[in-house]
C-alpha cells in the first residue's frame, strides 16, 4: 500500500463522514461549515489524483467564496426557526430508503468483489494533466463548445435569479 | 482549429440565432419598457428564424464542435418539432390571461423561452455525456424558473420546490452514472463509449448500474414512471402555456437525447444477419427490457391516475405521463421501425396536445377555472372550441380518423413486427383506459344538460385560427399520413450510425 | 356503375357525409329543413341500393376473388414509397359487394332511412342529432363495403362517437352510463382488432403489379390467400398458435359487437337508453356488424382457426339462444324484452354460421337480414306506445286492441315474424340455421331449439299482457298510429311478408357467395388436418 492509498482512504473517509455530519446536523451554521470541511477533502482527493490546479480553484471558489457566502447569508437571516418539512415515515419513504441501500450494495458489490478491467490513464502523461496548461489547453480547443455553452447556462441563470428576486420586489 | 470552430459555426446557425436573440431579448425588453411586449415578439422571431435555418439544414450529416454535437437528421427533425411547438406557445403566450397579467414580467419570459428551447436544440445533437449534461441543465434551469413564473410565491412554492429537487436529485443520478460510465469506458463521446463496449471487456453489472442511473435523469425529463412525481404538481401550477411547452417540446428533447444516446452508445453497428432496421445490442446488454418495465409502469399508472382527475391540467398531465409510456414503447424494440414510429407519434402528439392545452387556456381565460365543472355544457355554449376538443381528446385516446391513431399503429405496428406481443396488448388496453378519462370531459361538455341561460362564451378571430391551425392537421394527418411517415422515415438517420 | 365518373358504391357510403355537411349548413331555426335533408339522402341512398341489387349478378361469388366482387372500385389512398428496413406502405381505398354484402348493404340503406322517419318529432338539438345520425350511416355502410382492412376499421371506428352522443345526449336517464359503457366495450374489441390487423399487415404480401416488388398489404382478399403468407412471418402456417391467438383476438373485437355471451352486458343498457331510432340503428345493423366481420374477415383468413374452433362457437350460440330468451322472459321492460331477445336471434346466427355448411350459413345470412327488419319493426313499435305512454312496462298496459286496433296489426306480424311463425321470414332463416347446424352439431342444435319454444312463450305472453285482457281505462284515450309512423312500419311488414312467401328474392342472392365461403372455409380447414 503506498502513501497515495492510504491517504485516499484517510480522505476518503473524512470526506464521506463530513457530508454525512452535514446532512443530519440541524443547525445550518454548523452544516455549512461541515461542507466545507467536505469541499477541503475533496481537494485533497483531487490532488492525489495530480489534478492541482482543479484542487485549487475548488478551495478558492467553493469553499473560500461560494461557503463563505452562504455562512453570511445563514448567519444574516437567521434561520434558526427551521420547519421541518414532514416527519412521518411514510410507506415511500421505506422504499427508497430499501432501494438506496440496495443500490450502495450493488455498487459495493461491484467494484469491491468484482474485477473490472478499468481502463488506466497513463503514468508519465497523467503528471501533466493537471495544470493549468494542459487544462487551458484542453479547455479552449476541444471543450471549448462545452466552455461557451456553460456561459448561457450562466446567463440563463442569472435571468432566473432575478425573476425570484424581482418577485419580492413587487 | 480556426478553421475547424469556423466550419462548425456555419452548421451551427440555428443555435447561434437563438443565443443572439437571448441577449437581443433582454435588451430590447429593457429598452422598449417594461410592460412592452416587445420581448415576446424578438422571442417568436428569434425561434422562427431559427426553425428555418434547423429547417434548411435537412439532409446535412456532420459532427461539429470537435464531436460535441451533431448535425443530422435525426436532431434536425426534433429541432423542428421543438421550434414548432416554440412558435405555437408564444403564440398562445400573447392570448393568455395569465401571461398578460404579469405583463411586467415579460423580458424574462421571453428571453428564458429562448433560453430553454435552445438547451432543447443541444439536447437534440448532443454526442457527448459533458454536452448531455449541459444542456438538460440548461433546460431544466429556464423551465425551473417558467413553472414557477406567474403565481405568487406561496402559491406556486411546492410545485417549483418539487421540480427543484427532484430535478436536482435525478441530475445527480444522471451525472453519477454518467462518472461511472466515463469509468467504465474512458470516454466521453458516445462513439468511444460504444467503441469501447465493442472490445467487449466491460464489467455488465456496473454498466447496467450506471446506465439505470443516466435513465433517472431522462426518466425525469420525459417523466416516466417512477421520475414522473413533480409533473402534475408543476403542471398543474406552471401558467397553460409553459405547461404544454413542458409537455411536448420538453419531452421531445428528451426522447430525442435518450434515444440517441441508448442507439450511438449501446448498438452494435456492424451487427450481421439481421434484417434491415433491427438493432443488436453491445454485449447482449438488454437495456430495452428495462425501457419495457418502465413504458408499461409509465402508461399504466398514467392512465389510472388519470382517471380521478378533475383539474383539466392535472388530467393532462397524468395524461402527457400516459403517451410517455406509449412512445417508451418504441424504443423499446430496437429497431428503425420502432425509432420512427416514435418520431411519427411526435408529430402528431405536437398538435393534438398543443390543441388540447390551448383550449384549457381560452376556456380558463373566460372563466378562470381548469375544472372539470367548468366545461358543463360547454359543447351548447360554444360548439366550435368544443368540436376542436373532442377532436383533439379524440384523437389522444387514439381513434381513427384522427392523427392520434395514426400514431397509435406505427407503434403497435413496430412492436407486432419485432414480436413483442404482450407489450402490444398492454398499450392497447391501455389506450382504452386512456378513452375513459377524455371522455368524461366530452361528457361534461355535451352530455351534461348546461345552466339553461348561459350565455355563449365567443372567441376571438385569431384564437379560433389558432385553434383551426391546430385541428386540421390532427384530422388531416389521421386521413392522408404519407407525409408524416415519409418525414419520420427520414428523419431516423443518426451521424454515424448505420 | 357510375355517376359523374364516381362509382356507385362511392356515392352511397359518402352521400351521408354530404348530408351531414348540408345540415350543419342549414340555420338551426330551420326545423323542416334539418328533417327533410336527411330524409332526402337516406331516400336516394335507398334508390341506390336498389339499383344496386338491380344491376348484381347472382351467379358471381366473390369472397376471396377480385373477379367475383361486384361494383368494384379501387384505387391508392396511401402510398408511402419504402426505405429499406420499412418497405412500401400502401393503403387502398378498395370497395366492393358480393353475395356477403349485398343484403347487408340493403338493410343498411333501409333501417336508415326508417330511422330518419323515426327521428321526426326529435326536438332537442336537431342539428347536431342528424349530422350525427349521418356520420353514422356513413360508418355503417362503410363497414359493409370496404374490402381493405384499415378502411374497414376506419369506417369501423367512425361509427364510435357518433354512436356515443346519440345515446349520451338524446338517450334516456341513464344515457351516461349506457353510452360509456358501449364506447368501452366497442373500443376494447376494436383495439384487439387492430392488433389482429396488425399481425395480418406484417404476415401477407402482394407482388405491386406497377413496380413488381413485394409489398406488404391490408387488401383482405390477399389476406384469404394462405399462398400470400410469408414464411417465417408470424401468421405464416396452418394452426399455429399465433394464428389461434389472432382468430381469437378478432372474435372478441366482433364478439362484443354482435353480441355474443359473455360480452353482451352492453347491448340491454344501450337499447334502453337509446333513444327509438337510435335503437332500430342498433339493433338493425351494428349488430349486424359483428357477424359480418366474422364470416367476411374471421372464416376466410382463419379458416384453420375457425374450424378449430367452431364447437366453441356453436356452444356460445346455444348460450345466446336460450340465456337471451330466458332474459328476455323475465323483463318488465318493454325495450329490454327486445334488447335480450335480439341476443336469442343473434345467437341463431350464430348457430348458422357454426354449421359450416352452405344450408347453416345462408340461414345466417339470412337471419341477419330477417332479424334486422323484425327488430327494428319492434323497436319502432316500442317507440310508438312509448311516445304515447311514457312508459315501456308491461304489466301496465292491457286491452290495446282495443284502444289501437292498427297499431296491434301491424305488432302481430312483428310479433308472429320474431317467432318465426311459418310464413313469415323469421321462419325460413331460423329453419335454415337449424337444419345446417342439426347436420354438424346434433346435440347442441337439439338444445338450441329449446329456444324457439322459450321465444314463442315470452313473445304470446307479451303480446297477451299488452293487447289483450282487462283494458286498462288509464289508456283509454291514447290515438292509435299516425301516418308517419305507419308509413315507416309499413315497408318493413311488406318485405316480412314477402320474404317469408318468397324467400328467393333474397336467398338467391346469397348462394353462391356462400357455397363459395363455405368451399375456402373447408379446405382452409382440411389443410390444418394434414400436418
């Protein structure tokens, strides 16, 4: 075992046991910072993966900008008399609970006891495939459609957001 | 490179016209004020100058955007169907009471309209699980913001939260599946991915796995049994209009990307000895039996709930969920025929359902209800709009000589020719649920004895030439189908695929 | 036959389709036109039927050869050029009559017309009634005529809606209930049809004589042809099990229609609700229908299946027979009576049919004809008492003779028909349908006739219970038959009683079509034998 497994597990293991504390704490501050903790080990996997530049931008953007904002607003408006939106365990409820496992085992089932030939990226190139190089690279010749579409996505929106908003407006 | 990006811009002119006239939209709506329709008029031009450029693009086969998208018949005939439908909702868009009301709002409607049918038109070329993505995100996004557009925020907040997270959690279904396949494969593009299924070295169980999760996501935008819980909310609260675009064009793009993606992905191309139009699976991975189980679940459940319904836009929606099931079932049986059909089916579900909704929006505009109650008597009231919905409801239950049965035997036609007997049968009785619930509202209409001095309710001139333009296809195309058909025969070639 | 360079058989399915157009026309104020237009067509669409049993020739069979069908028109409705992995799809618009057709095509011309006289005093919605009325007769004849598939079950699926607000909006109380519950039922058989249909497209194949490639086709005369089948297709074979399946599907689709045990659950609720014309249309022809589309779609492409089958067949014609007569006695009210002794005579049809000879089936035939001018002479006898009435329960009437001495004339002979007194038609067709079917079935025609006496026995009563004993005083004062309705009663009398002293007018026109069905229908048969 060498030093990239282990730390993907310790990683791992942090980042699941974070987004598992997010969900069910009931208190939106303390939520949000568990997500951030989450975003951080989420940049730790994907620096062992040699993505270092993605790993950056999603501590500079997601959890540096993106969560601080969202502790703000939480913290502004203070929403501490959440409403609980339904408690009763219903019968659907039971079934997607069943199903949910049944799908995690499936998964487990797969790539644990399973052998799967994945394909494999290779070695010396993948060093490269993270910086911002080869990612501008990759971004403005072949993704560059992709690229441009996300910008109307964005564009779009922004249109939404402020429908919602003028709708306090008015 | 240059020169490539150029070349692919020429072919992509029906989506740049739409991003033009996104921006042209808002501008034009903040200049002109803003209670000016202005926005709704760039809006109509705007998609039907981009139907027409997607129109003179018929026959052209190529990959753009180093294979990001695709321009080939098959996309073309779906840009036309979503353009059609575009056009035909802003139209109804500019007799809406509800729309009118919030006059104020109008640059947002229009500009999101844009919006989303040009996500529609990338859903309809892409070859690309990133462009896939992309563009269901870019619909849903604009849709999420229609359907919760003209009621106040309390009223409408369970539908469009409903939307909301079940788009958000079928999303993310979708995109996990979508990361497990790019693990699987190593690709992204459809052609690698199915390259890649070729070698034949993939693991069966996680590629099923996965592909039941990508199936949530398309599940969700043609809402198919069990992705299909928002619908009646939405529809029921979304304003008529976006309601109906939602159910043809939303749907359409989505068969359109499903379609696509289940055929370049999992369809071996170089399969022998099989006759023409017959499809063999990758692997003997029996994707379609799971399309199967889920067509028959959709119609079913569609159709029974149905039934109960007495908000006319709930009873559609159930309905709208129904024909989803139906058109499931040509894609069912792996083949050209199958594929076709589905295209024909489209067509026609184009006017009959467009019509159907349009006239929920003139009978709601005059007496602002969508209950069943409503429609007491109308057929005494005003004979016209009421012929044109029996028609309409006629033709959805699928009974000659309405285009709906037309439909109707394409698919039962491809399905007895690939011997799939039981499923047949299954859509056949349920075409005949399907009767009981249309004709309920035919009943209230004509059966029921009207409020002896009501008064008759009048239709404007453009409002009945709407109507019309709706009505003479759905009965024109139900006596002389040729064009359809030969349309949809044409129309089922995908780049790069057998 | 041709009149301004559109055939004859043309004419007389779409003249209806003019009407309707004239009469949605015509102002709503202007009651006498909405009447007499309708009139006016139904009339010359019976002048037409006459001159089409004027111009038919008795010795030319039909059934499965183009050369036998008469009065034929044909030509290309749809024609879709092929793409490789779908063919050439080609639809005709292909009509003709032969010895099958010809009585039907009579009747249906006919009871239209009566119908539209028994319309008169409709007040509610006029308009909408005869447009309605008209679509109707279109479908009806449509039905008749058609010799390709699809347009046989276009004209067949016209005939729903229609159908459907005549009984929903001029019906009686439960006219909902009963025009639902026929559409459901109606729908439910023709979707299997449709499947049926389906199948058949994809099993037969023609050579195009204008291009010489192979097609698929819905012409029903190729579809008789076991030689047309393509291997390997899902029809191809003699009794097979997706041939059995087919017949089977095809036989619910008709069965509902006719109606045959246990799908005639409908049939009572219609005829009771519908109002009286409504009912001599239902009684008269659509039932009509059902056999029809056995002996013209069911025998000649299935004959393997149909003699398989056919003890099946003639004990669900016993049930009918007796169930319906068994019904029939225990109703109070006077449409219901009908409505289930109309199962009983279905079912003598059916025992025809079930005989698979040409004695059995010329019965049938026959008795499709006979049963459509009695009952619809019945029903318009219900109608008669119940405009005047307002009420259809037996046992509150008595003495009638007195009160309507014409009216009780013109009831006897209807009455005596439906027993099949000798003498009158009902007679000579029953008695065919038995003799053919005693030489098949022994056993199961000696019960059916178990039948005649439970008819004879509900039919004496009746009339005992409503024309004779005790007037009742309430009734004193009731006008006996006007003109009108005498003169829509009037016809069909006569044609009773000529065709129960000379039935030839009629028989002769059957025969050899009929031989001829009954030669496909054996050999079909006896090629299932041979393994």
């Amino acid at each position: 075992m060498n030093v990239e497994t282990i730390f993907f597990y310790l990683l791992g293991a942090v980042f699941v046991g974070s987004a598992l504390m997010m969900v069910t704490r009931r208190n939106p501050v303390i939520a949000a910072l568990y997500l951030i903790l989450n975003f951080f080990c989420l940049a730790g996997i994907y620096l062992t993966l040699h993505a270092q530049f993605i790993a950056v931008i999603q501590i500079l953007v997601y959890a540096g900008a993106i969560m601080v904002l969202f502790v703000f607003v939480i913290m502004l408006l203070n929403l501490s008399d959440e409403r609980r939106l339904s408690e009763a365990i219903s019968f659907k409820k039971i079934v997607a609970g069943g199903l949910s496992v049944a799908l995690l085992l499936e998964l487990l089932y797969i790539f644990v006891y399973r052998k799967t030939d994945l394909p494999t990226l290779n070695a010396e190139r993948s060093i490269e495939i993270g910086t911002v190089e080869s990612i501008g690279r990759h971004l403005f010749t072949k993704f560059l459609f992709p690229f441009e579409v996300t910008s109307i996505l964005l564009l779009a929106a922004i249109v939404g957001a402020v429908v919602l908003a003028k709708r306090r407006l008015d | 490179m240059i020169e490539q990006i150029l070349h692919s811009l020429s072919l992509f002119l029906p989506e740049t016209t739409l991003t033009v006239f996104f921006c042209a939209a808002i501008i034009v709506g903040l200049v002109a004020g803003r209670t000016s329709r202005a926005s709704l008029y760039v809006a109509l031009i705007g998609i039907a100058l981009a139907t027409w450029f997607a129109i003179q693009q018929a026959g052209s086969s190529e990959g753009i955007f180093t294979g990001m998208v695709v321009v080939d018949p098959f996309a073309t005939f779906f840009k036309l169907l979503i353009g059609m439908s575009a056009i035909v909702i802003l139209l109804f868009s500019l007799y809406s009471a509800e729309v009118q009301s919030t006059a104020h709002r109008h640059i947002e409607y229009g500009s999101l309209l844009l919006a989303m049918t040009l996500g529609m038109f990338l859903m309809a070329g892409s070859t690309n699980l990133l462009m896939m993505v992309l563009a269901i995100e870019l619909t849903s996004l604009s849709s999420y913001v229609l359907a919760g557009y003209t009621r106040e925020a309390t009223d409408s907040s369970e539908a469009s939260l409903k939307y909301i997270i079940y788009g958000a959690v079928s999303t993310g279904l979708m995109l996990y599946g979508v990361s497990i396949l790019f693990g699987l494969t190593g690709a992204t593009d459809f052609y690698n991915i199915n390259r890649a299924l070729a070698t034949g070295s993939v693991n069966a169980t996680a590629l099923l796995v996965a592909t039941i999760m990508i199936v949530a996501g398309f599940g969700y935008k043609i809402s198919a049994v069990p992705f299909h819980f928002w619908t009646p909310d939405v529809y029921e609260g979304a304003p008529v209009t976006i309601t109906a675009f939602l159910s043809v064009a939303s749907k359409a793009a989505g068969f359109a990307l499903m379609m696509r993606f289940f055929k370049t992905c999992f369809i071996d191309a170089n399969a022998l000895g099989l006759p023409a139009g017959m499809w063999a699976s990758l692997q003997g991975f029996e994707w379609n039996k799971l399309l199967a189980i889920l067509s028959v679940l959709t119609m079913t459940l569609g159709n029974l709930v149905a039934v109960w319904q007495n908000n006319l836009k709930r009873l559609l929606a159930y309905s709208s969920i129904a024909h989803a099931g139906y058109m499931l079932m040509g894609v069912v049986v792996l083949s050209d025929k199958g594929l076709a059909a589905v295209l024909i089916y489209f067509i026609v579900y184009l006017f009959m359902n467009l019509g159907a909704f349009y006239v929920v929006m003139l009978v709601a505009n005059k007496t602002g209800s969508e209950d069943i109650d409503t429609y007491k008597g109308l057929g005494y009231r005003s004979p016209l709009i009421s012929v044109a919905m029996v028609v309409f409801f006629i033709s959805l239950a699928g009974i000659p000589p309405t285009a709906g049965f037309i439909g109707k035997l394409f698919l039962f036609a491809a399905l007895l020719d690939a011997k799939w007997i039981w499923l047949a049968v299954v859509g056949a009785l349920n075409s005949v649920i399907s009767l009981y619930y249309y004709v309920r509202v035919v009943r209230n209409m004509f059966l029921r004895d009207p409020e002896r001095n009501a008064e008759p309710v009048v239709f404007s001139a453009p409002q009945v030439v709407i109507v019309l333009a709706l009505l003479i296809p759905t009965i024109l195309f139900g006596l002389f189908y040729s064009p359809i058909v030969e349309l949809a025969n044409a129309s089922v070639v995908m780049f790069g695929m057998k | 036959m041709e009149f301004l360079g559109i055939g004859i058989l043309t004419w007389i399915t779409f003249l209806p389709i003019v009407g309707m157009i004239a009469v949605l026309i015509v102002p709503k104020e202007n009651q006498s036109g909405l009447k007499w237009i309708p009139l006016v067509i139904t009339g010359i669409q019976v002048v037409l039927a006459g001159m089409i049993y004027a111009g038919f020739n008795k010795s030319m069979a039909g059934i499965n050869t183009l050369e036998g069908m008469q009065f034929v028109e044909k030509a290309r409705w749809i024609d879709i050029q092929g793409v490789p992995w779908f063919g050439r799809i080609v639809v005709e618009y292909f009509l003709g009559v032969d010895g099958l057709s010809i009585s039907m095509v009579l009747l249906t011309a006919l009871i239209s017309f009566i119908a539209v006289i028994a319309s008169w005093n409709i007040d509610k919605a006029l308009k909408g009634y005869m447009a309605m009325l008209l679509l109707l007769d279109t479908g009806m004849m449509g039905v008749f005529v058609a010799l390709d598939f699809f347009l046989f079950y276009v004209f067949w699926e016209v005939m729903l809606l229609p159908m459907y607000f005549l009984i929903g909006i001029w019906g009686g109380p439960r006219r909902e209930y009963a025009a639902i519950k026929f559409f459901l039922y109606t729908l439910l058989g023709s979707v299997l049809m449709l499947l049926a249909m389906i199948a058949l497209y994809f099993s037969v194949t023609v050579v195009d004589p204008a291009t010489g490639e192979k097609i698929y086709t819905f012409n029903m005369l190729a579809m008789m042809d076991p030689a047309n089948y393509e291997p390997g297709s899902l029809l191809a074979g003699v009794g097979t099990y997706w041939r059995y399946l087919a017949y089977v599907a095809l036989f619910i689709g008709f069965a509902i229609k006719v109606p045959i045990f246990p799908f005639h659950t409908w049939l009572p609720d219609a005829h009771v609700e519908a109002p009286t014309a409504i009912s001599v249309i239902l009684a008269g022809i659509l039932l009509k229908m059902g056999t029809y589309g056995l002996l013209r779609i069911s025998f000649p492409m299935f004959p393997d299946a149909a003699n398989y089958f056919v003890v099946p067949l003639a004990v669900l014609a016993l049930i009918n027979i007796v169930y319906g007569a068994l019904c029939a006695m225990a109703q109070k009210d006077f449409k219901k009576l009908i409505a289930y002794s109309s199962i009983s005579h279905m079912g003598v049809v059916l025992l025809g049919m079930s005989a698979m000879n040409t004695q059995g089936m010329v019965g049938a035939v026959f008795q499709m004809f006979n049963h459509g001018t009695i009952t619809a002479m019945l029903f318009l006898i219900v109608g008669v008492i119940y405009d005047r009435a307002h009420t259809r329960d037996l046992d509150a009437f008595g003495g009638l003779a007195l009160t309507m001495p014409k009216y009780t004339g013109v009831m006897t002979v209807a009455f005596f028909a439906a027993l099949g007194l000798p003498g009158l038609s009902g007679f000579i067709s029953e008695a065919f349908s038995f003799l053919g079917a005693f030489q098949t079935h022994r056993m199961i025609t000696i019960l059916s006739t178990l039948g005649i006496v439970l008819t004879a026995a509900y039919m004496l009563w009746t009339l005992q219970r409503v024309f004779l004993g005790q007037p009742n005083e309430k009734w004193a004062g009731l006008p006996d038959i006007n003109g009108r309705e005498l003169f829509a009663l009037v016809p069909l009398a006569v044609i009773v009683i000529a065709l129960g002293v000379y039935p030839s007018l009629m028989i002769d026109l059957m025969t050899s079509s009929l031989n001829h069905l009954v030669e496909v229908v054996k050999a079909g048969g006896t090629m299932a034998m041979v393994p």
